[in-house]
C-alpha cells in the first residue's frame, strides 16, 4: 500500500512512534520485549498495532522489525504467568485487514524500515 501523508497516516505515526516496545520502560513492555527476544532473537523494532483489554489478559498484535507478526497474551491476573506468543505468516494476516489497518500497518512499516536504515 502506497503512503499518500493523509491525516489518518500522520495520526498512526505518532501512535505507533508511542507504541515501539523496544523503547517502552513500563514493566509490561518490558514483559513483552524479554518474551518476544526470546521468540523472535534480537529486534530492532516492535510496533503495537493493536491492543485489545479482556477481562483477564490484555492482547497486543505486534510488527516485529519488518515480516513478522506476533500476537502476545499477557495475563492481568498473574502477572508471574508468562505472556502467550503466537506468530503469524505476514502476507496471511493482511489478507482480510480492513482498509483502515492497512493504513496503519504499512505507516508501521514505513517506520520499521526508517528505524532498520538508522540502526
């Protein structure tokens, strides 16, 4: 998907330059960052494009550097549980994405790609 500078990209700029797990310092960031290391090696980037709250876990869908898509599930309860990581083929998640989230997942590529010239 081609990047036209709309406003709806400029906001998912922002929020996904807010969202770059590898720079967070919360404790649950840093939770997620040491599991998706663990997983998925050393990371140069890691966009949350995605957060949905449930009753007992909280659920991120995440752009790990450029190709890979991971789901974490980490639990609001026990906070010693370890997170649950699923990945994903990434040309199979975007069949389907609605128009809006491919928006947002090629503004997060745009940046992953930024952030893998400057590193």
């Amino acid at each position: 998907m081609k990047l036209i500078g709309s406003k709806q990209e400029q906001e998912f700029r922002k929020e996904l330059a807010a969202s770059n797990i590898i720079m967070a310092q919360g404790d649950k960031e840093k939770a997620i960052l040491k599991e998706l290391r663990n997983t998925f090696g050393d990371m140069k980037t890691a966009y949350i494009l995605n957060w949905t709250p449930e009753q007992c876990e909280d659920i991120f869908t995440i752009l790990i550097d450029l190709d890979k898509i991971a789901k974490v599930e980490i639990s609001r309860i026990n906070h010693c549980e370890a997170p649950i990581i699923e990945t994903y083929n990434f040309k199979e998640f975007q069949k389907g994405l609605s128009k809006i989230f491919q928006i947002k997942l090629a503004v997060a590529i745009y940046l992953a790609k930024k952030d893998h010239q400057n590193g």
